[in-house]
C-alpha cells in the first residue's frame, strides 16, 4: 500500500512521515529530495533543469546520493530550497521525477511525501493525508530545526507556498480524497499515531 502526504513547507511531512514508515515497517520516500537534488545540480553546472534531472541517479536512503555524491546536508540550505521550488515549475523536471518515483513504489509498501503525491504520482494510494499548520508555527519549526531566524523563514516560505501553490503544473493541493489534518499545536507522536491508526484501517489489518 502506498500512504500519500503531502502539504506546505514546514507542515511536518518529513518528521511525520518517516515516524509513520517506521511504525508500519513501509519505506520512506522523500519526494523533495529529488527536486531538491536537481536544483542543486542545476545551481552547479546551470540550465537545463530537465537535462540535469535526466542525467542524475539519485539514491534515497539514510542518505542522500546524487550520482554517487553525498548531498544530504547540501540540500537542505534555503538557497536549494528556493531553486527546488523553480525548477519543480518544469513539465520536464517533473515528468522525469514522477516517473523514477513511480518506479520506486511499483512495488511494495511505501509511506511518500511531497506536494503532489496523492494528486498526481500515486493517485491510487489507499491513504492520502494533507498536512497542515499555520504559517508561524510551519517558521517557527523549521527555524528551530536549522537555527536560524523565524522572520526569514517566514519570508522564505511565503514565497515558497505561493510558488507551489501557484504553478501551472501539478500545484500544492489536497487531493479530494485526503484527510486534511492541520498539525497546529499539536505533538508529533499525536499526529502520526492518527496517521499509522489510519494507515492500519485502509491496509485491513
Ligand atoms: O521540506 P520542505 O517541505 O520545505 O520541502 P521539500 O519537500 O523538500 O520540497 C522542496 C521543493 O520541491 C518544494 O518547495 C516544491 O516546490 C518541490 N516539490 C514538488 O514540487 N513536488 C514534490 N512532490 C516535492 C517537492
């Protein structure tokens, strides 16, 4: 079975996600990653962003290899983040990645997140949730987690979500089947013990 979450940045997808994976014992794929991972080599060896998504093997695992290179810390900067927002904008980009993440969940159980999991990679996921949370609190943990300052990070994600939200292609929504949960003032191990009870329910066990 494949578990879909997806949501804004800084909703809590990756923590909650790889928590639930772990409880059920199904894979954790990191969608963004991979957007992530090719703007990083678009910012290193310059456009086309499809060309370089084309020509890059990514590894997803504890780690994050791009064609044999460790890039997990790389990719987290807010300067990858935004130049991931852009070239996820690419029909292109996106195709070549929908396609290797596809591949990836073709078998076996899988918990993936991203923007456009449930609408557009895994359409017939047997659970789709849209997290949430106000875009303080979404600053604020993302603040906490990098150190840095939560007026910048506000910033950054504002323009980020409208970004996401308002692109042409496969843009930030919650399919009309998921379960929206806004994460707002609440735990982690509250939220994913929803999710993993949900997760139980669909998969019949
Ligand atoms: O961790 P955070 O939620 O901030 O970002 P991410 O999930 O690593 O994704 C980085 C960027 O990649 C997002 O801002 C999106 O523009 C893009 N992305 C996407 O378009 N589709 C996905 N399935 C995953 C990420």
């Amino acid at each position: 079975m494949v578990v879909a979450i997806d949501g804004p940045a800084g909703a809590g997808k990756s923590t909650v996600a790889r928590a639930v994976a772990r409880s059920l014992g199904y894979t954790y794929l990191d969608s963004g990653a991979m957007y992530r991972s090719v703007a990083l080599a678009t910012l290193e060896h310059g456009e086309p962003a499809a060309e370089r998504a084309r020509e890059l093997d990514i590894e997803l695992g504890m780690r994050v290899l791009a064609n044999g290179r460790d890039v997990t810390e790389e990719i987290r900067t807010s300067r990858v983040a935004e130049a991931a927002s852009k070239v996820a904008t690419d029909p292109d980009v996106r195709k070549e990645l929908v396609r290797k993440q596809q591949a990836l969940m073709s078998k076996g159980d899988w918990v993936a997140e991203g923007r456009d999991i449930g609408t557009v990679v895994a359409p017939e996921a047997g659970l789709k949730v849209f997290l949430s949370a106000s875009p303080e609190e979404r600053a604020e943990r993302r603040a906490r987690e990098l150190g840095i300052d939560p007026h910048q990070v506000l910033r950054d994600q504002t323009l980020r979500d409208e970004q996401d939200r308002a692109r042409e292609h496969s843009p930030l929504r919650a399919a009309a089947d998921a379960v929206e949960i806004d994460t707002t003032g609440r735990t982690i191990e509250d939220v994913v013990g929803q999710i993993g009870t949900l997760a139980r329910e669909r998969a019949g066990k």
